[in-house]
C-alpha cells in the first residue's frame, strides 16, 4: 500500500470539495483530493436542479443563514468561474407564480425587502420585476392559466453541476493539487502533527483535513469525533424530460406550493419537489417511490399541464442536508470544528452548488486561519480547455473536426449525437467507467437511455482503459456491465 | 464516391429488414440510383441479434432465424446493384429532403435524394419511461440490449434474472439466458395474459418452466452498485399494486420487456405528421408521408410482430419511392380510415379508394370470433381468435372501396354479440 | 389408469387450451378444448412428439466477432435440449464458415446437425 504525506486533504469530490480544491490551488500548497466514487460530483451534486444564482429571493434567503450569506457571495463568482472552466452557463431567469390578489401579498412583501436589501447584500443583482398577466402568458403560453402573475428573477441561471465538478477537479489538479477518485477514506486517527487517514489506496498523512463529504460528512467528522453538528437529511426528488418537451418552457417557473420546472443546459426539462415540501429520508437511501414521483408529476402539472409520464426519460433523489430542521435549509456548517483542531468542516448546505464559489473561498480563509501558509502560486492557470462537443457546432466546424480526428465521424450514441472521439477524450480527461462517461459528454442520457449505446460504449471504454469488457462498471466496483462471459455458466455446471 | 450532391434517385434510412426490403423493390421498380444508409457496421440491423427461428413462415414458406432472413435480403441486396453506406448516421432530414450524414470516411455530408424511405425501425421503453422506481443500479436493462450483449458482443448481463413485461423479446430472452446456464426466476407482467406471440410464451416460457406473474409488476428496485433484488406486487382493477401481495425476488438484474416506440426522431424535424396512436407516420396506401417523396415502412411506421410483414409493408413503400423518383406521384388519398370498436389502430390511415390495399389492424382487447366491418360492411371472413399482440392483415380489394358511401370509414372489430 | 395433460396450441392467436386425456401406455383417448382441426392435430403432434428447433450460438476463435448463430437442422427432444447446449458451449469454430455448414455432426447419435445460421 502507497503512504502519502501532505498538509491539506479534501474529503470529497463534489461540488464542494472539488471548488475548495481549486481555489487551494491559486496558492503553493501540498494538498490532495480524494473522492470515493470512480468520477466527482456522483452524491449530493448530481441530484442538483442545476439552477445558479438563486438568492434574490429575500423570503427565504436571510443574513442570519450562512448558506444564505455564501449564496449571495457567490452570485457574481458564478458566471466567470464557468466561462474559465468552459462549462455551460446560461442566464435563464425565474418567473415565482402567484395565483391571485391574495398571492401578492409574498410578492409584495419580497420586492419591498428586495428593494431594502439588495444594496447591502447583493450589490451585483439585477432588480426583480413584478409580472402581469399578459406578459406572464406571453413569455411563457405553456404555463397553467391559473396563474394571474409572476415575480421575475433576471439573475438566474442555469449550469451543468457535474460538469462543473469535473471541470474544478481537472483544473485544480492542472494546478497541482493531488486529484484521487476512486479513494475511499476507511478511518481517520490524530498522529503527532498530522491526521493519519486510511484509504482503500494507502495511508494519507496530512496536517489539515477538510471534510467536504456531502452525504457523508457526519460519518467521516465521526471518525475523529468532530461530529460537533448534526444534520438532518431530507430527500429530493427530481425528473427529466425528453429533450421534444424541452421548448415548453423558457425560464425557470415555481411557485410556493408547488415545487419547480426548469430548462437544462443540454435542452431538457427538468422537474422536481423543492426540499421544504419534501419528508425526512433515511440517509443513503437513494431509492425513489410512486409517491414522491407522483407528487412531482402532479406539482409540475400544475405549473405546466402539458408536462407528462410519458415524455420522462429518468428520475432520481438526492439529499439535502439540513443544519437545523426547524429554520429549514438555509443553515449550513462551514467552520472548523470545536474539538478538534485544523479539521474543517464544509458542509455547504442548500443551494448548494450556488454556496460553493463563497464557501471554498471561506474555507481558504480558515485554513490561513488555523495557521497555514499561503503564498500565491505563480502558475496559477485559471482556465482549462473543454473537450470538443460535436453536436453543438455548425456543419463546418463538424467536417474540419472530423477531417483533425475521424473518430469525430462515428455517433456512437444516437440520441445525443455524441462521437467516438467524444468518449475517447472523456476517457483520457479521466472517465473511467460508464456513468463517467455518460457525464463527460452525454452518452445515455437521452431518451433510449443507454439501450443502444450501452455495449458500444462498454467496448470503447475496454479497449481504451486495455481492460476486458466484462470488467467495465457503471459506476466503480461492484457495479459491472455484464456479469459473465457467454457459455460461462455452462462451464461451470 | 463522393457522395456530397450526389445523384440519387432513392435513399433509404436504414438497412434492417424494412430498409432492405424497399431498397431492393425500389431498384427492381426501375430506380437507377439507389443508396441505403446504415449505422450499424453490417447490413441487417437487429435480426443478426435475433438468432432464434420463427421469421420468414409467412414471406419465404420456411422457418429461418433472424441471421438467415437477414442473409437473404442481403445477398439480393447486393445483387440489385444498391450501394450501401455502413457506419454512417443520419443527423438531419429536411422538409425539402435533404438528407445530413456523417461517417468516419466521408466526414459530414449533404444529399438531396428525388425520393425517401424512412426505415429506421424502433426502440425500446426505457425504465425512465415506466417510472419505475428504487435504486439506479447496474444490471436494469432493455430487454433487447441484453439480446445484443447475449448473442452479439458475448456477455450475460446475469445469472439470476427477473423479466419485466412479455413482450416477445422478453420471452425470447427468458429462453435464451436460460439456456446459458443462467436462472430466470420471473417474468411479470402488467396485463392479464402475456403480451407477445402465443408461440413464444409456450416455447419459450412453458418450456422452460419460467414462473409467470401475471397482473403484477415491478414496485421497487433494490441495490447501490448492482440490481440487489425487485420487489414485485398484484395490481387491482386500477392497476395499483396491492401492498399485501408485495414479494421480494433476490435478482441481479432485471430486463425490461415493456413496449417499443417507433423512432421518429428524424421524421419530426423534417415536418412529418404522426399518428400519436401508432407513434409512426400518418401515411396512405403507397406508405407515403405527409411529406410529399417521403415514404416509411416497417417499424418505424407502427411495431410489428412479424418480419415478414415489416418486408411486405416496406416492399410498398421501396416501390412507391421508385415511381416517385421517376416522376410518377402515387394516388391521392380519398378516404381517412377511422379506428372503432376494438380497433387500437389502422394503417395506412388514408386510402385513395381505387387499389387493392392490405391492411394493417391492432385490437385493443383479445375477443373471439370476430368479424372486421368497414363502414359497417363486413370485409373478410370471421377470425376465430383476435389478440393485441397479433396484428390482423387484411386485403381490401378495390371493389370492396367502391361501396363506401363516405369519405372517412370507421373499422370495428365485432362479435356475434354486437 | 388415466392422466390429463394440457397442451396450449400455438396455431393461431386464440392459444387453444386443448386437454388431453392419456390412457395405458400413452394412448390419446380423448381430447377436448380445440377450437379448429388443425389444434387437435397439433396438440397429437406436440404430446407424441414434443421436440424443438434449437437455436444458440457457438465461441468462436481467432475472430473479432465472440459468437457465431447456430441451428439444429431438425427438432431436437424437449428433453434434450440441455444435453445439445452443453455439446455447443464446448466447441470453438474459426473462420472461414459459410452459412449453412455444419459446426456439430450427428449431435448424440441422433442423425441432428447444428449448423452455422451466419457468414463468420
């Protein structure tokens, strides 16, 4: 087993790991990352609604809430973190629909408090503007007509959070910070100067621990007993919508009671149950049922009634963390811990992927905090190249990427027009199994869902990684493609 | 060849059994320039899967496996003198037929061919499309994926199985994973009878003794990494499942056998009108689109049951597009067809009233002793037995068109009794 | 001594549940349930004779493709079917094979081939 000696390690590679890990890098320091998955952003993130730039909404967001505060710090970080990193982005705007007189008294009362605060608290926020009726339903036809109005959030924005995540990853580890998936942390113990933390791939001592493990950070904060916190986690359900539905709208729409509809990035809808409405969940259970899902249907058909089962292609929850179950979401427990020194929590809360930018840039300050030496790293690069995406240019940026690498010219995955030369530069930026893949560049996530492309992808991933292609997983060990080989069975008997 | 603005009288999409079928009338009907358009490293798309027998009864008189039919088509294929374009995708259809391509070989390319086939065949429910819910684990795959993995690329997904739907490619794998050594331990099914070919649920379900449950489904799916096990539950009269009825079946992976969706994916960006109950194209006799010199056949049009259908209704379509190609636009259609009593669907929907035409019909329910009435005349004999699964053929002669007062007909499917 | 077994007939979608009632030493003495003649001589055909075409596939060597299609020539006993996969998962074929050519000879005496339903 390898030993590794460094004097910062990141527990966890989503989204908020991996932005701790970069911004650590724009500083001379030895630090590492590991995550347990085979790829980043697998837990927590991927679950995500993919919306950034939440916050105008003064209601929930408070300056007593520290999620509240990172999400607001982190509003004008967004934008230029995904255009140095070439991760989509794009400003979509919310409409928050009200149904009647009686339903303006929030609207009313959030653009006064907006008004009040926007100057001290979100000096970059473009203002909110209160909709009427006829341009609600001109923007936006596909809307229920019992809505009579809307609150309009210009600031909102939509990415693609794994993507995101990798992206951090990649370019922090450009940067030099020690990047390990597939390590998994088994127990953490207090050496003389350094934690000694036992993975799968060795003992990793190290003089600082960030604890950016998601789902998991009360069990690894446990381990050393810097558990001074509880969280309460609470289930979320999310769908997505074949991508012919994806024009039924263009903004983001919720209202209070019945969850959110919004665009993706890669032409989809997306819908789900807001996480205030949603029960407790038992931690680590990422099973959906019938009843959140018909909820979710049900909600988002109230928003918009054309959304129907039939057009879903997949679904999934996710967890949410909450700091403190009465208040609601918006605490969070960034901070080093009470009992133990030179541990730091980073459990950003909720909105979490909006949280991250501020977060990693407090967790930095609490590092220098708690005695470490930062100096600037002279070849800090900020920017990282992003693989080519075939679908998304003109027919003559296609013929000359394909006269640079034919590969370009075989679409191995229908649905998403994805190309071989896709997948290979996926597996060499570090993909190392099929959901891996399906994140880098799509692959899967249309509508067939991997039925065409599952066993071709399978092949590329064997032949580029030189394993056989019953060793390739969906996602890490235990989690295999295809269990035997063909006559395998018969062998046996 | 240089293929960009390259003269051609006739494209097809896709070279499967529907796509090899019309090429090869198109060029027997007089097309000059052919070219069939493949993504798929071989001629035959997914027959070479379907190793097992059944195919050809009806077209060849004998009792082929998939490979075998395949073949022939090929082989007649090649010898028609159509070229063929292997590994390459159709991007994009446009409404004035212009087709975008792109291959390894060619890199990205244009065509503007006099006429089209749409054969791009179907695909296959997914579990997002049923809402089926649990954990995401490895090992819930399409039923047809598993055939490929199976017979194609060498691999058994399993070897403790549970089969959602009975669909035939479900049963078919129930059968084939069996005889690789691996243990089906269910094949559920939603409806109160299974779903495909009666052939196949006795050869390949009674057989090999494969427990069935019928009126239940799949509630849950269990597993972080890996299919763990299902849970499956009865279903009451409104399709709900019955918590008391729940079991848990220890499995490592679950197939999905639960309907295809004809792939027009294509068809819709070129303007091409669907029958949202076929999930194909509105098309008349000649299996013309709304599109004018845009024809489909086979199961990009509606499923099928029987390849030898998909050849014949394809043939149609091959043939049409060569005319079309050669300047001669086929007859307009008169009549809509109008689906009634127990008829889930008719094809083609317009008929011009003035040529034999084979029709196509799917029940909505299983009924014995049926007549067909059109217009409320009847056409055709009595059929002793009628079942969704088992698409109807029937000839419809002119003459028979000539009595139709109307011009939109309603088909119903009657007993003695109605 | 008298036994019922039941035979569902495949010839048309209406799947006939045809009874068969067997006396001493296997003869049919009754049959009911069919609804057309063609039924009842395939529920005789199907309890004298119960035997299937068996479709699989052999390994292959020396081959990019793992697998080539094969086929019995003539049905082969319900009861054997095992016995014949069990032959196939131990035989490996190379290229070149032609369509239609034997890979398994006489398979257990019983005057059946397998042959290749696939150009390899």
């Amino acid at each position: 087993m390898a030993a590794y000696e460094t004097e910062v390690l990141i527990i966890g590679g989503g989204i908020a790991g991996t932005t701790i890990a970069r911004e650590l890098s724009k500083y001379k320091t030895d630090a590492m990352l590991v995550e347990k998955e085979m790829d980043f952003g697998q837990g927590i993130t991927k679950s995500s609604s993919t919306i950034v730039n939440q916050g105008c909404n003064v209601v929930t967001f408070r300056p007593e809430y520290h999620n509240s505060r990172l999400v607001w710090a982190g509003m004008p970080l967004m934008e230029p973190l995904c255009k140095e990193l070439q991760v989509p982005y794009k400003k979509i705007g919310s409409l928050t629909l009200f149904k009647n007189r009686a339903g303006m008294r929030r609207p009313n009362k959030l653009l006064s408090r907006f008004d009040e605060w926007s100057k001290k608290y979100l000096p970059h926020a473009k203002p909110l503007q209160l909709i009427d009726n006829d341009t609600l339903h001109n923007w936006e036809p596909n809307i229920s007509k019992d809505f009579i109005g809307a609150v309009y959030d210009p600031n909102i924005a939509i990415t693609d959070p794994v993507r995101l995540t990798i992206a951090l990853a990649e370019n922090a580890g450009q940067n030099g910070i020690g990047i390990m998936p597939d390590t998994k942390v088994l127990g953490i113990a207090t050496g003389t100067e350094k934690f000694v933390v036992q993975t799968n791939k060795g003992t990793i001592k190290s003089r600082y621990i960030i604890n950016a493990a998601g789902e998991y950070v009360v069990k690894i904060a446990r381990e050393i007993n810097a558990d001074d916190f509880v969280l309460y986690p609470v289930k979320s359900y999310m769908a997505v919508l074949d991508k012919k539905v994806g024009n039924l709208l263009a903004h983001m729409v919720t209202s209070e009671e019945h969850g959110t509809v919004n665009p993706s990035v890669h032409g989809n809808l997306f819908f789900g149950i807001s996480p205030g409405s949603q029960r407790l969940g038992k931690i680590h259970d990422h099973a959906t049922d019938k009843i959140i899902a018909d909820a979710a249907l049900e909600h988002a058909r109230k928003l918009v009634p054309a959304i129907s089962k039939k057009d879903i292609i997949n679904s999934w929850v996710g967890f949410i963390m909450y700091r403190n179950f009465e208040m609601g979401w918006h605490e969070c427990s960034v901070g080093v811990s009470r009992w133990v020194p030179r541990f730091i929590n980073a459990s950003i809360g909720f909105p979490g992927i909006c949280a991250a930018p501020a977060a990693a840039q407090e967790v930095i300050d609490l590092l220098a905090q708690e005695g470490l030496q930062l100096a600037q790293n002279p070849d800090f690069n900020p920017n990282r190249k992003a693989a080519p995406i075939f679908h998304e240019l003109s027919d003559d940026e296609k013929r000359q990427l394909i006269a640079s690498d034919r590969r370009y010219g075989q679409i191995i995955c229908r649905c998403e027009t994805v190309t071989e030369g896709e997948i290979v530069e996926a597996i060499k930026n570090g993909a190392r199994s099929l959901d891996g893949v399906k994140f880098r560049c799509r692959p899967g996530m249309g509508r067939c869902q991997g039925g065409f492309c599952g066993p071709k992808v399978t092949r590329i991933l064997a032949r580029e990684l030189g394993i056989s292609p019953e060793e390739v997983t969906k996602k890490g060990d235990g989690s295999h493609y295809a269990l035997y080989k063909s006559k395998e069975l018969l062998e046996a008997e | 060849m240089n293929l960009q603005g390259m003269d051609i009288d006739v494209a097809v999409i896709g070279a499967g059994p529907a796509g090899m079928a019309a090429a090869i009338k198109a060029r027997e009907k007089g097309a000059e320039n052919v070219l069939i358009i493949e993504r798929d490293t071989r001629l035959g798309g997914l027959l070479h899967q379907c190793i097992h027998n059944g195919f050809g009864l009806l077209y060849f008189g004998e009792n082929l496996t998939g490979p075998e039919y395949s073949h022939r088509f090929t082989e007649k294929l090649l010898d028609t003198g159509a070229r063929a374009l292997l590994e390459t995708m159709v991007l994009r259809i446009s409404g004035e037929k212009e087709i975008t391509a792109v291959n390894r070989r060619d890199g990205l390319f244009t065509i503007k061919p006099k006429s089209i086939v749409l054969a791009m065949g179907c695909r296959e429910r997914s579990r997002g499309n049923i809402n089926l819910h649990g954990t995401r684990p490895a090992g819930v795959l399409t039923a047809g994926t598993a055939q490929r993995l199976v017979n194609i690329e060498g691999f058994l997904p399993g070897k403790k199985i549970v089969i959602l739907g009975t669909g035939d490619i479900g049963m078919i794998m129930a059968r084939r994973l069996t005889l690789e050594g691996a243990e089906v331990k269910a094949a559920v099914e939603i409806l109160p009878y299974a779903g495909g070919l009666i052939r196949n649920e006795v050869q390949c379900l009674h057989d090999f003794k494969i427990p069935v449950f019928l009126q239940h489904t799949v509630t849950k799916i269990y597993g972080e990494k890996r299919v763990r096990a299902v849970d499956i539950a009865a279903l009451d009269a409104n399709n709900n499942p019955i918590p008391e009825t729940k079991r848990t079946i220890e499995c490592d992976t679950l197939l999905l056998s639960v309907g295809l969706i004809p792939e027009n994916e294509l068809s819709t960006a070129a303007g091409i009108k669907l029958d949202p109950v076929t999930g194909g194209a509105v098309v008349n006799e000649a299996r013309q689109t709304n599109v004018e010199g845009i024809f489909a056949g086979g199961n990009v049009l509606h499923v099928h049951d029987l390849v030898d259908n998909v050849s014949w209704e394809s043939e149609i379509a091959g043939e049409y597009a060569a005319r079309f190609a050669g300047g001669k636009k086929p007859p307009a259609g008169q009549i809509t067809l109008k689906a009634g009593r127990n008829i889930r669907y008719v094809l083609p929907q317009i008929i011009s009233g003035k040529n034999n035409v084979d029709l196509y019909l799917r029940v909505r329910e299983p009924q014995k002793k049926v007549i067909i009435k059109m217009g409320g005349i009847q056409v055709g004999k009595t059929i002793p037995g009628v079942k969704p699964s088992s698409m109807i053929k029937l000839d419809l002669s002119a003459e028979d068109q000539q009595k139709f007062k109307r011009n939109e007909i309603v088909i119903d499917c009657l007993t003695k009794g109605d | 001594m008298q036994e019922n077994i039941k035979i569902i007939c495949i010839g048309c979608p209406l799947g006939c549940e045809i009874t068969l009632t067997i006396g001493q030493k296997g003869k049919v003495e009754d049959m009911w349930g069919n609804s057309c003649k063609e039924g009842k001589a395939y529920a005789l055909e199907e309890y004298q004779n119960p035997a299937r075409i068996l479709t699989s596939t052999v390994r292959t060597k020396n081959c990019s493709r793992p697998l080539l299609p094969v086929k019995t020539t003539k049905p082969v006993l319900k009861t054997e079917l095992m016995q014949c996969i069990s032959a196939l998962a131990r035989i490996r074929v190379s290229p070149p094979i032609k369509i239609g050519e034997v890979v398994l000879d006489n398979f257990l005496e019983t005057g059946v081939d397998v042959i290749a339903t696939d150009n390899l």
